[in-house]
C-alpha cells in the first residue's frame, strides 16, 4: 500500500507538530510519500507529485484540493482533507465525486483532539484562583512586603491574615476537596475536569441537556436538571461548553447574579458563552473572582482593567495548543483508516 501526505505551511501555522506526528504514526506501518510545501508555494494537490500511480491512502493538509486534482489519483481508496480547523473539501462536486468514486474520507469526529489539554489547564487555572498564585507570583519579584504574613500590630486576629496564609478569604480559596464545583457541559472537555476535581475531594454538579446520566456519572459528578439551580451554591462555576449560535449566551447575566458572592468563575472554552458584561461588572466590583485563558475581547486590551486584578488570575487563550494536543489531532485520523 502506498500513502502520501501534503502540508501546506498555513496548516503549520495551526497545528506544527501534527503533520509530523502523522508521518510518524504512518511510518510505523510503511514507506509514506511526505512532502512538505515552503512559504509562497500555492500548488495544488494534483500539482505536487508528478506521479498519482499506486496511492492508495492520503492525507492533505491545508493544500488546495479541486476536482482535477481528485481526478489523478486513480488508485485511491482513503483519504483525509483538513484544513487548520475542519475539512478542506470545499463544494459539493468534490464530495460527490468522492462519493462515487468510493473513496473513504475520514474526519475528526469530536474537538477531543485538545480535550486533556483543556481541562488540564482548567484546572490549573482553578488552583491558581484560589490560591493567588499568579499574584504572589508577580508580587515577589519586586517587592518583600508579600512576605510579611502578620496582621497589622504583628497581633493575632480572628479572620486577619496569619503566618503563610496568602490567600484572600473575601472569595473561594483553599482546596479543591469539599468545594461546590458546578460544571456546565459533560463533554470532552467538561467531563474531564470533573473527573479532576472530583479526584480532589469537591463536590460536583453538572448540567448538560443532552448528556446522559452515565456519561454524568462517569466522570464523578451529579446530574442537574435546571441551571438556574447550578448557580446558586456555587462555590466555582466552570461554563465548559463550545461557543455555537445554541451556547452563545446561554450563561445569562441572571445565572451570573445568582452567584454566590465570593465565587470563583473559570473560563477555558469560549468568553462568549457568558454574559460577559455581567461577569465584568461583578468581577470589578469585587463580588466574584476569575481565572479566564479566554476573553470578550482578544487580546485583552493593556489598559482593560480585568488585567492586574487581585482577584482576576489571566492568560492569553492558550489551554488547548500542546504539543501532545498536536499528537491526538493526527492521531484521531489515523485510527480511522484501515490497518495497512
């Protein structure tokens, strides 16, 4: 069997370990064609190689498929089209024509691709929430005072701050074990960190319409039935649905009020499925804390006063980019195609 593999460089600039990994993955089984196109190289696929005779499998990254070009490969009978975000088959006469000619096209079946990497991060952001690790962090490069654990009179006092306590009592801080975690969605990625924090000793709720109970149960949570009832005990709240036109919003800026004051909000996914400004007015007004790698705005602006925030942990939308999210992209095609 003969397979080969095209990379276009704008394919690179989303995924540049992917296409790799995929060549690996495949040499593991057979010699693979791979063929690598440089900046400013805007070939088609049916301009690349000269001879199409014997290619049995391929995978085109990024490089621009026509019908044309489907038409050299005459021996094929599996391939992958993606582009940095989803198939690059543009225009129905290119399925049909693959359609009929039986050739099987694979493509990812879900975003789990980058789901550990996510949740991970979600829950590192959770931790650095609630321990103001970012802040200590920041503080102790250029100042001592973050030392300085005593209450004012060097005086012991109830509810003041005490030896190598720094965190701030005002929002949920302290562990993950006998928290309110309150998660909305129990997909890929929601599932995930409910697994985590459930691990850690909190308390996990989940609502997601459209999850069954097992798959709820599963990652050691509970079913909620209504959001309105998530919100209101939350000691965090971690929205962890993708943005569509069905999600956008779908936290309102009622869910958003409904929360506890000092809870601490996580968001890894998608900004836009809250009501941002409500989260934005609650956040500065010191009712809720939040550990964000998305935002309403990208980048967040210098002057944004989120930025900075004692009670504000942020990152620039970077949770799902690891290299070993890379490796699950390529390898969530490969299983797809037929043992050589």
């Amino acid at each position: 069997m003969s397979s080969l593999i095209t990379v276009a460089p704008d394919f690179d600039l989303s995924w540049p370990f992917a296409a790799d990994h995929f060549h690996q993955l495949w040499q593991e089984e057979e010699e693979v064609q791979f063929i690598r196109l440089e900046h400013g190289d805007d070939r088609k696929l049916g301009q690349i190689t000269p001879d199409t005779t014997g290619i049995q499998r391929l995978a085109c990254l990024g490089v621009t498929v026509t019908l044309d070009c489907l038409k050299t490969f005459t021996d094929l009978t599996e391939a992958t089209f993606q582009g940095s975000y989803r198939s690059n088959i543009d225009g129905d006469n290119l399925a049909a024509y693959l359609e009929e000619a039986k050739i099987k096209v694979y493509n990812h079946t879900s975003e789990g691709f980058w789901g550990q990497s996510v949740s991970e991060y979600g829950l590192a952001l959770t931790l650095c929430g609630l321990r103001r690790i970012p802040q200590h962090h920041h503080e102790i490069i250029t100042n001592l005072e973050p030392w300085n654990y005593n209450p004012p009179g060097n005086k012991g006092l109830p509810g003041a701050r005490g030896h190598q306590f720094g965190d701030n009592p005002n929002f949920t801080s302290g562990t993950i074990a006998g928290k309110r975690v309150r998660i909305v969605g129990a997909g890929n990625i929601g599932s995930r960190y409910a697994s985590f924090v459930n691990m850690l000793g909190a308390d996990v709720a989940t609502w997601d319409p459209f999850a069954s109970e097992p798959c709820i149960h599963r990652a050691g949570s509970r079913k909620e039935w209504h959001l309105n009832n998530l919100v209101q005990d939350a000691d965090i709240f971690v929205p962890m649905v993708p943005l569509s036109n069905s999600t956008r919003g779908i936290i309102t800026a009622d869910h958003i009020n409904a929360l506890p004051k000092g809870c601490l909000i996580v968001l890894v996914t998608r900004a836009l499925i809250c009501d941002i400004e409500a989260v934005r007015k609650r956040v500065l007004a010191d009712e809720l804390s939040l550990a964000a790698d998305v935002w309403d705005i990208e980048p967040l602006p210098l002057d944004d006063p989120l930025l900075g925030r004692h009670n504000v942990v942020h990152t620039p939308h970077n949770a799902g980019r690891t290299i070993d999210a890379n490796h699950a992209w390529a390898k969530k095609l490969v299983v797809q195609f037929s043992p050589s």
